[in-house]
C-alpha cells in the first residue's frame, strides 16, 4: 500500500533525526524518477571479513517487501555480521516496514550506520525522531 507520508515543510528537523543523517549532504541524495515502472526492492549486499555488512537498497520496501531485506539480515547476522552500513540513496517509497527491519538488527546488539538517503527514508525517520520513546531507540541520540 503506497500511502504518502506528509510532514509539515517548515517544521524543525529533530537532533534525533540529524544527528543519524550527519554527514549526509544533499549531493549524496539522488532523485528517484517517479516515471520508473520497476518497484520491486532490489538489494546489493556484501559482508567484509571485519564483520561490517554494507547493503544498497532500491526500489520500494513495505510490508510485502520487506522480506528479502529481511531474510538477509538474518544470513547476515547469522555468518558473523556486527555491524550494517545502508546506503538507501534510491529507495522510492518505504513505510514503518523498513524502520522494523533496521530496529530488529539494532535489537539484536549490532551497530548500524546510514551512509545516504533519498527523501523518503529521510522523511520517515524524521517522523520516527518525533515519537518520544519510540522502541528500539537507534535512531534517538541518548
């Protein structure tokens, strides 16, 4: 279900939600073309031998596809990942679904780092920043 997400333009960006975008720069954010027909999620994976599972995420992610993203964190985790870097530059449209599957890998112990953003993923953890004791908590700054 693609329902948009509307947060107001001149409301003030929470320090949960910059300090996890950083050093993120607007030249690291690439527009995603509306005109694209192909919204299946599209995953690029690779696990370094220092335990650091960096993943490139495409497409659209909500709740019925979420599971590919899903089923290889778990593999993951499971070969010895400890830390997951994200760089989530073209994802189209996400929801709730993808800010559970990155909560469930915080959960587990693991470190995580967000290395871009497109405006959607931006969007949705600014709304999350916004909950004042939202669970898992990697996205608040204490």
């Amino acid at each position: 279900m693609r329902t948009p997400l509307v947060a107001p333009i001149d409301a003030p960006v929470p320090p949960a939600a910059r300090a996890l975008a950083g050093p993120l720069s607007e030249s690291t954010v690439e527009p995603v073309p509306e005109a694209r027909s192909d919204r299946l999620p599209r995953l690029r994976s690779t696990l370094g031998a220092d335990g650091v599972l960096a993943v490139t995420l495409a497409g659209e992610f909500d709740h019925y596809t979420c599971a590919p993203l899903r089923d290889l964190l778990a593999d993951g985790a499971a070969r010895g990942a400890r830390h997951l870097v994200v760089d989530a530059a073209r994802v189209g449209f996400c929801d709730s679904s993808l800010l559970h599957v990155l909560d469930r890998w915080v959960r587990g112990g693991r470190g995580l780092e967000l290395s871009a953003a497109s405006a959607p993923v931006r969007l949705l953890l600014g709304l999350a920043a916004r909950i004042p004791q939202c669970p898992g908590g990697w996205f608040d700054p204490a």
